[in-house]
C-alpha cells in the first residue's frame, strides 16, 4: 500500500503462509513474496540429495524440480555433447556456469567439470538425472 500511496522505488517484502498466495502478492506490487515453507522444502531437499547439489526449487506444485548441480570429474556428461549424452527425457539442462560466462546450451555444449548447471526435471526422475552429472 505505501509502495502505490508514495514512492514507487519502495520495496516491499511479504512472507506468505500459502504459496498461492505468492503470484497474487507480486501481480498487486509486492516486490518479493517468500514462502518459508517451500525455502525450507528447498534447503532440507538440496541437503537430501547431496553431493553437489548446491540448490533445489520445487516447481508445478512440487511435482517438479530446478536443480542447480556442479558437474564432477569423471561424470557421464562431462566432455561428451549433450546430444551425445543420453539424458533422461523428463531431464533438461536449461543452463550452465562456466567461470564467469552463462550460457544456455544447446545438443553441440560440452559441458565439463566445475560447471554449475541448472536442470529441469520431473521430481520423480531427480536422482536419476543426478547420476548423469556425478561420478557415483
């Protein structure tokens, strides 16, 4: 209400109890709206599946996953193509860190050890998917 009444450069933040509430509180200007219930879903998950995984969101109702994983020496994909790496199908790698270069890649992307992907998959195939990326 401030933010609309005064200055728009206010920022606002909102913790909401229902995560429905989250698209509603930013389409009337709430600047962040934070679900302590899915931030901490996120961080016990991300501890659960181990590794390096450095960060899960829950997407769709919690049926789906982004992932951020970092690629280990000796993984399946590392130095292979994506196209070429046989990726689950309900897997998909959205983006990648390389140092300090992002990049969204496509089936030619080699990715190699130390970068920092971002998946997509459905929760179900999660530690499938991860094993791609490992070397367990």
């Amino acid at each position: 209400l401030a933010r609309h009444l005064s200055n728009s450069s206010i920022k606002s933040l909102v913790r909401v109890n229902r995560n429905e509430y989250i698209d509603l509180m930013e389409k009337v200007g709430v600047t962040i709206a934070l679900s302590a219930r899915l931030l901490s879903a996120s961080e016990v998950l991300a501890f659960a599946r181990g590794g390096d995984v450095a960060r899960v969101t829950l997407l769709e109702g919690a049926r789906a996953e982004a992932l951020e994983v970092i690629v280990r020496p000796g993984a399946p994909v590392a130095g292979k193509k994506l196209m070429d790496a046989r990726l689950p199908r309900e897997c998909l790698v959205c983006a990648y860190v390389r140092g300090e270069q992002a990049a969204i890649p496509n089936g030619m992307t080699e990715l190699q050890p130390g970068d920092r992907v971002i998946l997509f998959v459905l929760k179900s195939f999660a530690n499938k998917a991860l094993t791609y990326f490992g070397d367990d």
